[in-house]
C-alpha cells in the first residue's frame, strides 16, 4: 500500500534501462554500472520438490549472498516472513549484518532491504547502513499514503487499517488493534551490539584435524537432495562436535 514493493522495482526497471543506454523516468539519474542484478521478491514454494516457500526464499538468499560483488545490485524484500517472527527478525538482522561488514576490501554491495521488523532499523549504527521510509499522514482516523521516499524510520505500521481498507469485518479489526496494543506492551526488544561485544563463535578455532573431518564429510553431501530438516540436523552435529 504505501509503495516500497513498487519502489524498490523502480530502482531495478531504472538500472536496466541506463545498462541499455535507455531515457530513465527521472529529471536527472547518476547511476553506476552494475554486473548483476538480484531480486528476492514476492513468495512461492515448490511442493512437488519438497521445497516450502521459506526454504526457497533461503535458498535464493543465499545464492545471492555467494555470488555477489561489490558491483551488484540486490533487491531484498521482506526476508524471513515465511517462519516464525523471531527466527525470520534474527535472520534478517544477521543478512544486514552480514552485508555490512562483509566488504570487498572495504566496498559493500550496494542494496535495498525492505521489511516489517521495526528492530532491524537499529542497525542503522552499522557502518554503511541507513534508514529510509515510505511517508504516510493520518488525518481523521484516515491514513494517506504519500508515495515519497524520507530518510529515517517509520513510526509505525497500518497492517490493521489494511486490513479494515480490505472489507476485513469491523470486529476483527477492533480486535486486532486490541491485541496489538497488549503485544507492543510486552514486546521484547532485540538492541545493537558493536561487534567487539558480540561472541559468535567458539573463542578456541577447532584443531586441523577436526576441520579436515569437517570438509570432508561436507564434500560428500548433495545439498540439493537433503530436507531442510536433515541440513539443521547436520549443523548442529558439526557444531556440537567443534565445541
């Protein structure tokens, strides 16, 4: 509704257009050349692969998080809604991070990552990363969608009026904003940590042998023929086995 779907595809058709020496739709664009172009948007599953629509959005993710360049272009829109909120928050949260400080000797890959989890905008103390949002005004209990791009963060989400502008009956909706007014009370909050207070990893690296082990256990598997489940279940073998 407020537009950052249709925005975000804007920047792309844009890209393209300049790459073929085409007009853009803009009284001016300095745009620079790109090499690739990847889009994670919209959803879909594959049920006769055995593939749900969150695997298949992790698995373009990361097909894109491996071939990138720091002269790509990606497009990521709505990362994690295909799985409960705080597994699809946490991996949204550690993508941004990972794009931010995984660089190509200091160059990150330029992108745009949309999305409802209002904690993600915390990293905007990341280095690289900033803020923009799609402006709305509410006036007499109406919302108006501005279609203009601010820098910043949203103040907050009309999912419910959505719904209510959707013909969703009037009790439903009366009962959701109360339900929403009870979540945001108790709502946990996840804060920025700088990354010298983080500990991902164990602080002792695991022995060559055990490495070794690792990789070639990990030569012999065929990702394309395990369920998600079998490739959980596997990293936290190897993980138990490196602690």
């Amino acid at each position: 509704m407020a537009g950052k779907s249709t925005y975000m595809r804007q920047i792309a058709i844009n890209q393209i257009l300049f790459q073929m020496g085409s007009f853009v739709p803009a009284k001016k664009a300095n745009l620079s050349i790109v090499d690739k172009l990847f889009t994670r948007i919209g959803s879909g599953d594959n049920l006769t692969a055995g593939e749900s629509t969150f695997f298949i959005e992790m698995k373009e993710s990361a097909h894109i998080l491996l071939k990138r360049t720091e002269n790509s272009l990606i497009l990521f829109d709505e990362i994690g809604r295909g799985t409960s909120t705080y597994d699809g928050l946490s991996l949204a949260w550690a993508i941004v991070e990972h794009l931010s400080k995984v660089t190509f000797e200091g160059k990150r890959t330029k992108t745009l990552f949309a999305t409802h989890y209002h904690e993600l905008t915390e990293l905007e103390k990341e280095s690289g990363v900033m803020n923009l949002y799609m402006d709305t005004r509410e006036k007499d209990g109406e919302v108006i969608f501005l279609k203009k791009v601010k820098s910043g963060k949203a103040k907050k989400s009309f999912g419910i009026y959505v719904a209510k502008l959707a013909g969703v009956p009037s009790s439903i909706v009366e009962r959701a904003a109360e339900i929403l007014t009870n979540l945001e009370s108790k709502k946990r909050e996840i804060k920025y940590r700088p990354e010298e207070e983080r500990l991902l990893f164990p602080t002792t690296p695991p022995s060559d042998s055990k490495l070794s082990e690792l990789k070639n256990e990990l030569q012999k598997i065929n990702p394309d023929s395990m369920t998600p489940k079998e490739a959980l279940d596997l990293i936290y073998k190897w993980k138990k086995e490196i602690n």
